[in-house]
C-alpha cells in the first residue's frame, strides 16, 4: 500500500482513532523487532550430534508387543 494513501486515510480519522493507530503501530514494531531477535541464534551445524545416540543393531526387527497385529 502506498504510504501517501495512508497518510491520507489517517488524516481523515478523528483524533480519538489516530491514537489507536499510534498504538497499534508501536505494537507492530516491537513485533517486528522479537522477530528479529529470534533469527540471531546459531544454526546448528551436520554432524553436531554425533556419537549422541546409538542405533541398536535389532532397531529394525518387529517389536513384540505388535506380534498380534502382524
């Protein structure tokens, strides 16, 4: 939206609503700003996680407790 519009759509408003607006912007910019503070964490990086878990050697054979349903 062009923001000469905007200009224009809030000088209309009365005074009471404009104050609204100012609120409502400020209540977008510190949403904006969380949002971006969010994005400054490390990526984690491939391979990070090795030797944090061990695959058993039967992971892949039937579970007992599933014997009746296959």
């Amino acid at each position: 939206m062009d923001s000469l519009l905007l200009y224009k759509k809030l000088n209309h408003l009365p005074d009471a609503m404009k104050v609204q607006v100012a609120d409502f912007i400020e209540f977008l910019e510190q949403k904006a700003k969380k949002g971006k503070k969010k994005d400054n964490k490390p990526l984690p990086k491939f391979g990070s996680a090795r030797g944090m878990f061990v695959m058993r050697d039967d992971f892949d054979e039937p579970l007992e407790d599933f014997k009746d349903y296959m």
